[in-house]
C-alpha cells in the first residue's frame, strides 16, 4: 500500500502582494490638512494683537534711541530719525553736560544708581514680609479650627473690593503720625504685611495639602509652629516662590504712593524719579528720548524676572484654583 504525501503550499494572507519582478516598496499616502477659514481667522486675530500690543514697546525703544530735535522734525519715522545711545548714557551719568544739551535734554543730573537702590530696598521689605506674614495668615485661615473662622476670612475678602485710592489718605496720614515720611521704611510700610489677594493665594494651596501630613509631623513632636516653618512652607515652594515674584513686580512699578511720601533723593524710587526728564525748562521741553530710556532700564530688571519664571507663574496660578 503507498502512501502518498501531499504538502499544500501557504499562500500568505493579507493586503495584495507585489509582482514578483516589482521590487519597489509600497509608498503610504501622506494626509494634508485643510486650513479651516476659522483657523485662519483666529491666527490673523492673534498676529494683529501681538503687534499691538508690541507697538508701544517698539515705539519706546525707537524713542530712546533717537534726539530731541530729530524726534520734533520727524515725528512720524518709523526707525530711530537720528540714531543715538546718548539717552541711555544721559540716564546712567555717563554723558556729559554739553551733549546732553546737544542732544535735547536739560543736563539735569539723575542719581540712577541711588534710585536703583532704593527701589530694591522697597521692593524686597514688601516680597519678604509680606510673603511671610501672608503665609501665616493663610495657615491660620486653613488649617486652625477657631469660631467665625469663614466669616472672618469672607470679610477679609472683601478688601479686594477696596479701591487701592481709597486707601492713600489715611495711609498718608498713619505714616506722617509715625514720623516716616520721606523714608524707604515709609514707603514700604503699608503693604509690608498681608495682602487680601496673598492669603487668599497660599491659602488654596493649605488646603490641598493631606491632612495626614501635619498629622505624622505632630506625632514625631514637632509644635505647631515647627510644623508650619519645617513641613508645610517646604512643600508650598513654588506657591510662595510665585507670590514672591509677583510682590516684588508690584512693588517695584508702584508709582502713585512714593510720590506722595518721598520728597528727596534719600527716599525717591527709580518709577518716581523718571519725572526728572518731565519737568524740564520750558526752552528744552521733555527730554521724551531720556523719558523712554529711563522707562526701559526700569522696566527691563521686572521684564528679565517675568520671563525667567513665567511658566511657573502660569502654572501656580492655574493649581490654586484662580479664574
């Protein structure tokens, strides 16, 4: 008896084969995306905003990078009418009388380095105790259980709905009784504490914080205190360190109250002290070239920390719960 074997050839399976003389790979189809109308409308919207709000800074720098007399002869020059750094050199001391003169500008001295110093000494009383005293208060409202504790805090709260010009006369009034009047202490004093908008900030981030963390922390013996200082203002770093920039920025471009408490250069701020190239003789006019030039070194220190924690600002902000 034979037996026959018979083997059945596998045909593979799947998308149709190539031809046994084309060896060329098949090629997938690339997708092409549509532009929508609504698309391009929206980039359009966004190109024209972002250049408006660009144009004054723009316009700034072409400003402070021009003279006087080139700006009053043509005041419609897109680029720089007479191209020049001696706004800057003006503001930084380091022109002289006869080509600041020559240059448009009244030779006023301006003591940049002194109003520099006290903007930062202002700027960093308020971030530090601010930051600090807000942080307890925020603690106080999240974590301690004290009768009308809600109440307390709503009414807090409801500072934010002050009008900050409402507050200007009797704070005038606090520091000229206290004797601090043209002093950087002056200056500092009335927002050194707590903010309404700080407490309210730390104090969202306090309350996501595990119960059970502070609770482990009691048991090893830690205070209460210690545990504020020791757990919990580690783990809100990045809150706080949000907060500090943000302080330090209002701080710094504040206007309005420094004028009316500082009246000499042991006290004048840098925002304070551009008025130096306003009130010039009535033959010079504004020194609008030193003005701008001015504006932009004070503005620029503010600018560089804005844009070196921008997302972290953004993204604390975004975690506390803030609309």
């Amino acid at each position: 008896m034979t037996t026959t074997n018979t083997s059945s050839a596998s045909v593979p399976s799947g998308p149709a084969s190539s031809a046994p003389g084309d060896s060329s790979p098949a090629t997938p189809r690339k997708r092409t995306r549509r532009l929508k109308p609504g698309r391009i409308l929206a980039w359009v919207v966004m190109v024209v905003i972002l250049l408006i709000t660009l144009l004054p800074f723009y316009w700034i720098l072409r400003t402070a990078l021009s003279t006087n007399p080139s700006l009053l002869s043509n005041p419609a020059s897109l680029t720089p009418p007479e191209f020049t750094t001696g706004a800057f050199q003006r503001v930084l001391g380091m022109q002289s009388t006869e080509d600041a003169l020559a240059e448009g500008g009244s030779g006023s001295a301006l003591n940049f380095w002194r109003y520099l110093l006290n903007s930062v000494m202002v700027a960093t009383l308020v971030t530090v105790c601010q930051v600090l005293f807000s942080a307890m208060a925020a603690y106080a409202f999240s974590r301690l259980r004290w009768r009308g504790r809600d109440k307390v805090f709503a009414l807090f709260l409801a500072g934010l709905m002050v009008p900050t010009v409402f507050t200007l006369l009797p704070n005038f009034v606090l520091i000229q009784q206290l004797g601090l009047i043209d002093t950087v202490l002056g200056i500092a004093l009335p927002t050194m504490f707590m903010t309404p908008f700080a407490v309210f900030f730390l104090r969202q981030f306090f309350l996501g914080i595990p119960m059970e963390i502070e609770e482990a922390a009691r048991l090893d013996g830690s205070s209460r205190i210690g545990t504020f200082f020791r757990v919990i203002l580690p783990m809100a770093g990045a809150p706080i360190a949000t907060l500090s920039i943000l302080t330090y920025m209002t701080a710094w471009n504040d206007y309005f109250w420094p004028l009316m408490v500082s009246y000499t250069d042991s006290s004048r701020v840098l925002t304070v002290a551009l008025g130096v190239f306003r009130a010039q003789s009535p033959q010079s006019g504004t020194d609008w070239a030193g003005l701008m030039a001015a504006s932009l070194i004070a503005a620029l220190p503010m600018f560089l920390l804005f844009l070196a924690f921008a997302r972290r600002i953004v993204n604390s902000i975004g975690f506390s719960g803030i609309k």
